[in-house]
C-alpha cells in the first residue's frame, strides 16, 4: 500500500484546512456548519452552495495541506474503462469515488490503482476504497465532487443492468402470464412486476446520463433492441429477450393511459417521471409493426426550464434581426427545420420573451411539451375533433396579441394563420421544409393564395443542429481535395481561397471517453434568417416563385445554412464532414 493511501495520523477537518489555506475565515465556517446541518449537507458542499468558495478551490486547499494530486478536468486523463469497474458502480456512486487508471510500482513491481475522491478526508470511504482494492497498492488523489460525478455516469453504463432485469423478466414472463390487474406505478418496488419497473427505470437512467433525446424500443424477430438518440445519432443495445416486449409496451401504455387492448393501431400519450433528481415529461408513440409494438418516447427535462432566446447558440446579428420580427404588432413568423433541429426551443424562447401582462397569448399545440405561466396554451385533440383549424378560429375570438400555432399543416390553418395575421395579431408557427426560401413554395402548395402569403409573411428562419467536435480530443485536419471540391460546388467557395482560410485547432475529434469515442460532444445551432422585402413580395403576389428564390438570395443579409455551418467550422466548432451533409441537404 502506498504512503498516499495511508490515512493520516491526525485527521483534519475540512473547516481547519480551509481557514488555515485563506479559502474562508471561521466567520464563514460557522455560518456553513449552520447550512450544512439545515440541508444535511457535509461542510465543503454548504460552502460550495452558499458560494463562499469553489470546489476548485477547496481542492487546491487540501491538496496542498494533505500534500495530495489534484485532477480539475478528469476529461484531460486517459481513464481505462477496465479499470474504472475495479470499484462496482454502488459505491464509486455512494463514496463519490473513481478508479481512474493503473500502473506498476517500479520499485516493488505491483500494481498500483490510482482513485479520484472529492472528499479525501472521508477516512471511512478510504478505507472501504483500500478494502475492496486489498490485493493492489491504492494512491488516493483529489477532483472536484462535480467532475467525479460526470464520470461516474459516463463510465458506469445500465447496459449490464438492463439485460440483467431483462432477462429476470423473460424468467418472470415465462413462469407467470403477465397479468394487467399486477400493474403498479413506476416508482413502486417489489410488486410481482419488479422485473418490468426495474428495467425500464435502468433504461431511463441510462438514456437521462447519456444525455439522449429519444428512447427506441423495437422488438425484431429474434430480439429486442434498444436505442438512444444522443446528439442526433442512434445508439443501440441488443437485448436476447424479445419474448418481453409486449410486458414493456403495456408497463408503458398504463403509464400514458393509452388503450392496452388496442395493438393494431398506433396511439400516443405521455407521462412524467422523476429519473436522477430531473422531472422528465416523456412522450410516447407506439406502432405496431411485424414483430410487436416498437415504442418510442421523446425525453422532455423539465428541469432545465424554458431557455431564453440569448441561450439558443443564435448569432447576435440574426438574433437582432429576428427579436424586430418578434416585437412586430402583425405578420406571421415562421420556424422551418426538420424534426429534432429545435424549433419548439426557438419558439418557446420567443413565447417567453414576449410573455408580458399588458399581452395576450394562445397557442394551439399538439402536444403542449412546457407549460408557462400567463399564456393559454390549448391541447390539440382530433378525436373530438378539436383540431388545429378549430382552436385557431376560436383564439381569434379571445382577443389575442400573439398566436402559436403547432405546425402549418393543411390547407385551412395556412389560410386562417394567415389570414390572423393580417388582421392584427402576431402569428408563430412551424413549417417542415429544407431551407427558408422553400418555405414559402411550401405554403402555396398547400393552396394558400401567393397575394396572401405575401401580405402575411414577414420573416421565416430556418435552423438545423450540427455536431460540436469534442473539445477533449480535438485535433487539427485540414480538409482534403474531395472536400475542397464539394465545398467548392455546393457553397461557391473556390478551392483556392478555402486554402487561404485558417482552420482552426479542432476540425476533427479523434475520439475519446468524454464523447463516447465518436469525436463529437453535443450540438450547435446553424440558423438561417429570410426577411421578407418588396421585391420579394412583389414576386409572390405573381406567383413567380424562381423570381422569389433569385430575389430571397439576392437580399440584404442573407446567409445560407450551410454556409453557417462552414464558418463553424473555419472556427473548429464543427467538422466539415457534417457541412457536407447539410450542404447535400439543403442542394
């Protein structure tokens, strides 16, 4: 055992350590014990909360009193997930613990396991830690609770729980029918379906760490798969249990109050749940397919709140230009984009921007994914017939300001939304097209008249999401003559001036632990902004759509999305791999 994973001969509290370090004065640690004993909490976390210092300075602290190593950034280390497993995953989580790599003792030859706490006066949690590593040298080093954290969730995957419980409920299924009157809630333990609540709990566990949109579950003809959409891209686990599906699929119909005798027909609902602390609303659809029911849930944080218009990643001049859009008494604003490319975050930014008590708001939505406050927000239900085209008539009787409505559908929303806003009332909605100018070909197509979209329409921004490239394995590559050529083709850039550009430190991720080894780590929103002007107008009204393409291009301004997305990546946000694909997108 290493001198470092000794426990010290005169265990020192952390209060002492932080005075005798200057982080705070004893004033302070009196008021933090205060706070630690009202939010049972230990003292570093109370100073932490009540901001009297960071946890980056209280690591440094006892560092330096404890003469320990400290790791700020674990995401800079290369951590073996092998090694991270030497603890099992209930006390690295318990203790706020991580195995984080192993090496050879040169001067003994043994093995020497190196193990980040955040709190390494926890003499107790050190000596479990050394009880369970008994047959290695244990060299305890410091990392804030924050960062310990984070990697626990992103080492210690649900994927061996979730085929554990999967496979306790094949065993639970075949010896039993699975019975509808046996059904408890979610949060509920040790009813005679724990098997079903247990995998579908590590199933949400799993996705909410991983930071996952949506959840899959698709029963095939010999098994069943589970995937998760992280950052626009499928993951998958595939689980020998398919003889589970239909128990999974009526857990969750119960949940969403769906029919559970109805598998011939799709249906959706939605539900809540409380997963890792979050409130997460999740909404489901089923369909039936070949195989059984293949479920889908969309995850909703309710926990992050709403995000403001500043937050959305908008570049300031397109934010400028789009809060005058918003601020107009009339007209109709139009959010274009595919499904998961944000939209319902721009809108719902733009609803609380506007949301003031001297105006009046409603909106028609299907489903009403946030509540908030002051606004009348109506459920969109078609099987009593209380569609899109109702709710908007009716609203127009409710003296509004503002009207959202879900999505420009048909024929007779385009015409009443339109027509709403010429007669005084802002008008919010969403389009499903490629790119801004398409927008407006879109509405005509769907029958509005061209006078009428002209009259109506001020302004139309489309937006997609494009992978950031992870910051923790960034590394420079320049692209190559193939790129060049594309680039060259879809955005007019010559390949000469592309080699003028600098690219950044950043164009590529070589992958690592931090993003899963995919070389991306979260998204980044590419907008487009189209402005409505006369000469546009005047070529609408004509019905000339090429003429309002050539004058859409031609405007003040205007910036397509992909060539956004090619200034992202000049900046290294993004890789040129993904302007590509919204470049052959949006061709």
């Amino acid at each position: 055992m290493t001198e470092n994973a000794k426990p010290q001969q005169k265990r020192l509290r952390i209060g002492d350590v932080l005075v005798q370090s200057g982080v705070i004065t004893e004033d302070d640690v009196t008021k933090a014990l205060a706070y630690s004993r009202a939010h049972s909490m230990k003292l570093g976390q109370a100073v932490v909360a009540m901001k009297l210092a960071s946890e980056s300075d209280i690591c440094k602290a006892l560092g330096q009193q404890l003469r320990m190593t400290v790791f700020d950034d674990l995401s800079k280390i290369n951590i073996d997930s092998s090694t991270v497993q030497l603890l099992p995953e209930a006390m690295a989580r318990t203790l706020h613990a991580l195995a984080i790599s192993r090496n050879t003792n040169p001067i003994s030859g043994s093995d020497v396991i190196t193990v980040a706490l955040s709190d390494p006066l926890d003499y107790p949690a050190r000596d479990k830690i050394m009880d369970r590593l008994n047959q290695y040298d244990v060299d305890f080093v410091i990392s804030p609770e924050a960062e310990v954290v984070r990697c626990i969730s992103m080492f210690y995957r649900n994927t061996e729980a979730i085929a554990k419980f999967a496979d306790q409920l094949q065993t639970q299924v075949a010896k039993n029918p699975f019975e509808i009157n046996t059904i408890e809630t979610l949060g509920e333990e040790g009813g005679s379906d724990a098997a079903v609540v247990n995998l579908l709990r590590s199933v949400f566990e799993d996705a909410i760490n991983s930071g996952a949109s949506d959840i899959h579950i698709e029963p095939d003809a010999n098994v069943l798969r589970i995937r998760q959409r992280i950052d626009g891209s499928l993951r998958e686990q595939v689980l020998n249990n398919v003889e589970i599906a239909p128990a999974i699929s009526l857990r969750l119909k119960l949940m969403s109050g769906l029919d559970i005798s109805e598998k011939r027909l799709p249906q959706d609902g939605r539900f809540p749940v409380v997963i890792s602390g979050k409130n997460i609303d999740v909404r489901l659809s089923t369909l039936p397919t070949q195989y059984g029911e293949s479920m889908v849930m969309r995850l909703l944080n309710q926990s992050n709140g709403l995000l403001s218009l500043d937050k959305t990643g908008m570049p300031v001049e397109i934010l400028n230009r789009f809060r005058i859009q918003l601020h107009r008494p009339h007209g109709m604003v139009l959010v274009t984009g595919p499904t998961g490319s944000g939209k319902t975050t721009t809108l719902y930014g733009s609803l609380n921007e506007l949301n003031d008590p001297s105006v009046k708001i409603i909106t028609a939505e299907d489903p009403v994914e946030y509540r908030l406050p002051r606004i009348t927000q109506v459920q969109v239900n078609e099987k009593i017939h209380l569609d899109f085209n109702t709710v908007l008539r009716s609203c127009l009787r409710q003296d509004p300001d503002v009207i959202l409505v879900g999505e420009m559908r048909d024929q007779e929303t385009c015409e009443i939304g339109l027509r709403g806003a010429m007669t005084g009332h802002l008008v919010l909605s969403t389009l499903h097209t490629n790119d801004a100018i398409s927008s407006t070909l879109r509405l005509m197509d769907m029958g509005a008249p061209g006078y009428l979209v002209a009259g109506s329409l001020r302004a139309v921004l489309a937006q997609r999401l494009v992978r950031r490239i992870c910051p923790k394995c960034s590394a420079e590559c320049p692209p190559d003559d193939v790129q060049m050529n594309f680039i060259q083709d879809a955005l007019g850039i010559p390949v000469e001036e592309q080699k003028l550009s600098h690219f950044r430190m950043g164009n590529q991720g070589r992958g690592c632990q931090y993003c899963n080894f995919t070389g991306y780590k979260g998204r980044v929103g590419v907008f487009e902004l189209l402005v409505l002007d006369q000469n546009m107008m005047d070529a609408l009204r004509r019905n000339d759509n090429e003429g309002f393409a050539i004058a859409a291009r031609e405007s003040e301004n205007y910036k397509p999305l992909a060539m956004m997305a090619y200034e992202f990546a000049q900046q290294g946000l993004t890789s040129i791999e993904e302007v590509m694909k919204l470049a052959e997108i949006n061709k």
